[in-house]
C-alpha cells in the first residue's frame, strides 16, 4: 500500500493542488505555522478516515464542526476531537442559539466542502470554539482545505493559528466502553 501521507503523484506541481488546499498551505506559512500541509493519495471525509490514512487515535484528528448562529446567520466553527461529539446546548450557552448547516451554508461560509474545513483561511471569518478535550494529545491533525488535505499541529498551536479561539467543554460525556464479562461468570446456558 502506498504511504498515505505522499503528496498523490497524480497531482503534479504545486499549482495543480485544489484552491482550498493552497489557500491553507499559504495561511499557515504567513502565521509562521512550522508543518506544511500534506496532500493524502486518499480521502479522508470523515474523522475515522483520516485516523485510518494517518495511523494515529481517532481522538488526534480535529474534526470541524459548522453549526449556523441563528441571531445573524453567522458560521460557527466547533474543533474538536474526532472520537468526541459536539453538545449543541453546551455551545449555544457560547454563542447563542445555533442550528444545522447544510452544505450550501458550510461552503458558502466557510469556502470549504464537508469534510475537508480547516480550522484556518476561511472565506468569511466564523466563530470559532475549540473544545478542551484536544488538550488530551500532543499532536492532533487537522483538515487543510479539501478531504485529502491534512496538518500537524498542537492544541495550542490550534489556539494560536486561529486568533486565540476560547477553549471550552463543548462536547457529550464520554461514554465508556463496558468490559466484557469475565468467563467465569457467564450463566450455563452461555455455551460460546
């Protein structure tokens, strides 16, 4: 399997990267950001995806989460961790009322597609929460403007790359994962 991580020799130069991918690439430069962003050779749409291609937990990637403000239609940007979901109540407390955004609105807003909004070089600046559960990992992975695009950085890199975004509790407890009952106390009817 070729390494994922490899820019895909399909695209060729840099000038044949998607606008997306390289309006990132040339936010991060200016910010003084020290890891350039990598072009995956497969996509990576969801946060399991991108945890795949990677090799990492799936808690390392900072997946983006658009909800619409409803005071002033207004994008609002939640990064969290991918094995986390987002508390639409504990964000509202935040920002206000929020709802649902559909493709349309993230593009429009954000000028990225789902599945590959990075938490920099937005077209019309969002509201950005990060919630603190990223805190967790050193190294977290977030979207580079197109679902192949990816970038390393640390949670307070995250923080500083985009203009110092509050970091709050912003997601639903975790739910831990029971134990498998020890053999031993399986009932008689229990023949696996």
């Amino acid at each position: 399997m070729a390494d994922p991580t490899s820019a895909d020799p399909a695209v060729g130069n840099a000038a044949d990267l998607p606008e997306g991918f390289q309006r990132v690439r040339r936010v991060l430069a200016e910010r003084g950001h020290p890891h350039a962003p990598q072009f995956l050779s497969v996509a990576a749409r969801t946060a399991q995806e991108a945890a795949d291609a990677l090799g990492v937990a799936l808690g390392q990637i900072a997946k983006s989460v658009i909800f619409r403000r409803k005071a002033d239609e207004r994008a609002v940007l939640v990064v969290t961790s991918g094995d986390r979901r987002v508390d639409e109540r504990k964000v509202a407390v935040h920002v206000g009322p929020i709802g649902r955004a559909d493709a349309d609105f993230v593009k429009r807003s954000t000028g990225f597609s789902i599945g590959g909004v990075s938490p920099v070089a937005h077209a019309t600046p969002p509201v950005i929460l990060i919630d603190a559960d990223l805190q967790r990992f050193d190294v977290i992975w977030a979207a580079a403007g197109h679902p192949n695009g990816v970038f390393p950085l640390s949670p307070d890199e995250l923080v500083r790359l985009t203009g110092d975004a509050p970091v709050h509790d912003v997601v639903q407890a975790a739910t831990p994962t029971p134990a498998p009952a020890p053999a031993a106390t399986r009932g008689a009817g229990d023949a696996r």
